[in-house]
C-alpha cells in the first residue's frame, strides 16, 4: 500500500489535491492496520440459514439427471421430469463451460425456454455477471447485468434487470457492506425501479451481520415494511441449526412467519428437518447406501391449511417421495446420474 | 429520442435476443470443444453412450 500512496503523491502536484491524497492515504493505512474480514457479499447474508432449510430439496413427480463431464472445461446434463401434479413432463438439456477466468452455463427446455448465466472474473475481486432468461412468450424474458466488486473489509454490487434505452425502464440495484469491526458488519441497499417511464420508485434497505466463531446473526430492515432476521448456529462438525423470521408490517396486510430448520450429518446418512409457524413440516432424509448410491425419502405436510376454511379455495399436496443417486466416477471423466421419484399421497381441495 | 431511432434500436434488440436464444448452447459447446483439453468426442454427448 505504501507504493501506491507514494505513486499517488508524486503524480499529484497542486498541494490541494496533495492534501487530499495524503487524507485518503492515511484512511487506507488506518484501515489496513484494523485488518478487518471481508464481510460477504449481500446476496449471501442469508446463505448459511437458507443450507439449513430444504425448500430446494423437496420435489413432485419423477425426474432423471445425467450428467457426462466431458472434460475438465465442458458437462453437459440432460434432464427429464415428467408425473408431477404441478409441472408437464419436460425434456431439459443443459451445457456448461469452466474456463480459467470465465464460466457459462445454459439450459435449454422443449417449451425453447432458455436460461443463460455468464460469468466473467477480471480479476480476483472483480467479476461481471450476466443472466437471461428468454422465452417465446413476450414480455417473458429477463435479462440482468450484474457488476460484483469484493474489496479486503467491504462488497460492492451493482446489478440492473431489464434495463430498456428506448423506453428508459428497469431496475436499478446498488449495495454495499462493510465490516466495521471485526464480528459487525453494517450494509445498505438501494432499489430504483422504473417500471413504466411515467412512474419511478425508490426503497432503501439497511442489514447488520454479526458473525462469531460459530454462529451468525443477521437482520435485514426494508423501506417497504418487512423485517429478516436470521440467526445460524453450528453446535459441532455435524449438526447445525438455522432459524428465520420474516415480518411483514405492509399498510394492507401484516403477516409473520418464523422458520426453524436443523441438519444433522451421520456416518452414512444425513437429516434435515423443518418446521415453521403456518404449521408445514418436512423432512429429508439422504441415505449413503454405497459411495456411489444414495437414496433420498422427503416428506412434506401443511398441517394449518387442512384446518383453514374461510380462505380462498386452495390445493394441499401431501407429498413423500424418493430418490436413488448414482455417481460413477472415472479419473477425470466423471459420469452423474440422479433419479427422483415421488409420489403424492393424495391432495384435498376446498 | 426520434421515434425512428427508437424502432431501430428496438428490432437491433429483437434480433440480438434471438440470436442468444438460439446460439448460446451452440456456442458454449463450440468453446468447450475447441478450448478443451483433453478434447472430448462428440457422441459422449449422448447419454449412456460409451
């Protein structure tokens, strides 16, 4: 850092613009001296909590991955899903490519849904990422742009969603966090959106990570009135803990809703369970049978929504299903392949 | 912003979304099979194929 300061100061001439630099100079070696962690990034505040619960683990219907990896740089997928009470059977190809400093991935459905995610690494803390979802549906698509900055005590991220020069509309999105000591970080977003051009909004969120040795807590206050807060322990090297509550303080409906998740490893299995205040349990259960055979039992019940008759008319799905995954590894040539079955008990409409 | 430019911009958008649709997979399976080390044969694309 000190060549830097010493570049600095012997480009700049006038002693204005002399003191000025010298101000910054002594900020940044001040900063140094505290030597503080980055904090994360924002997008990531809740990431540990949200491995604790299983909401991306429960599944309805049949469905097989493959994956070939072809070779250390290319992978394709091909995936099949088909049965499920909510979704039409669907053919899914997916190819992915892992070079040095970028990586692409994109997946391709029969309905021409494609879904495209590109990163790019300038450096090792400067990464550019672009996501498109394009569909032959109009006004379907999504494009985002997203500029990811990681400093040594602080995060930067810029991310624009559907940005439109003719008709000057999108959504504009600015954070930035920063460790203040060496447990607390403090971080601040903003959401500009412009959804028509005659109309414009603007909402501020602050959050406040506090992360110790072994558990973090986080909360998260929004402009337009929810509260987040989360708080993740890690009891030892197999069993972690996360729970979440939300708060919704809205001018029409207030609504809260507190989530308790845990997962437990053992020697060939793991478990993980949740249950949250509108009375859904589930649990996974992912049993090692051989190191290249797994099977997996998920159950999922709402038990409040059975009892609930003086709203809207709605399906509850009692669903448990399967799932056998195959892992067949070569040197270098790796080959996945992941079969998921399930089956709905049945489903109770009022 | 003329209204002519307006539609020029607006077709340049069209036709490069449709490009993206339909040539991102070609493409990213282009680099893996040009850049790729070692280089891989096509018919292990197929599943279950050898």
């Amino acid at each position: 850092m000190a060549g830097l300061g010493e570049k600095v100061l012997s480009k700049s001439t006038p002693s204005t613009s002399w003191s000025l630099s010298s101000l910054l100079n002594g900020i940044s070696e001040y900063r140094e001296k505290l030597n503080l962690p980055n904090p994360g990034t924002f997008e990531g505040l809740h990431r540990e909590v949200k491995a604790t619960f299983l909401t991306n683990q429960l599944f309805d219907g049949g469905r097989a991955d493959l994956t070939r990896v072809l070779s250390p740089n290319l992978q394709v997928t091909h995936s099949f899903t088909m049965g499920s009470a909510l979704a039409p059977p669907m053919y899914n190809f997916g190819a992915a490519y892992i070079g040095t400093k970028s990586f692409l991935h994109g997946t391709i459905d029969t309905d021409g849904t494609l879904a495209a995610r590109m990163n790019y690494a300038w450096n090792a803390k400067n990464v550019t990422k672009i996501q498109a979802h394009i569909t032959s549906v109009p006004g379907h698509s999504m494009l985002q742009l997203e500029q990811d900055y990681q400093g040594s005590d602080y995060s930067i991220n810029y991310k624009t969603i559907n940005p439109s020069p003719v008709e000057n509309t999108g959504i504009y999105i600015l954070s930035y966090i920063q460790s203040v000591t060496q447990k607390l970080a403090l971080g601040v977003e903003t959401v500009y959106q412009k959804p028509t051009p005659d109309s414009e909004e603007c909402f501020k969120s602050l959050v406040a990570k506090y992360s110790g040795k072994n558990y973090i807590a986080t909360v998260q206050w929004q402009e337009i009135g929810t509260i987040q807060a989360s708080y993740f322990q890690k009891i030892n090297e197999k069993v972690e803990f996360g729970t979440e509550l939300q708060i919704l303080v809205g001018r029409e409906r207030r609504d809260a809703l507190c989530t308790v998740g845990g997962k437990f490893d053992f020697r060939t299995s793991t478990l993980r369970g949740q249950v949250d205040t509108s009375g859904r349990v589930c649990v996974v259960i992912e049993q090692k049978i051989t190191p290249a055979l797994s099977f997996l039992i998920t159950g999922d019940i709402e038990h409040m929504k059975l009892f609930t008759f003086f709203s809207k008319p709605k399906t509850i799905l009692l669903a448990n299903s399967m799932s056998i995954c195959y892992v067949d590894c070569w040197p270098l040539l790796a080959e996945h392949i992941k079969i998921w079955c399930g089956h709905s008990i049945g489903s109770i409409e009022f | 912003m003329r209204e002519e430019t307006k539609e020029k911009i607006t077709k340049a958008i069209e036709i490069a979304k449709t490009i993206v649709h339909w040539g991102f997979i070609p493409f990213i399976l282009y680099l893996g099979f040009t850049r790729s080390n070692p280089k891989p044969s096509l018919i292990r694309m197929i599943p279950l194929a050898a």
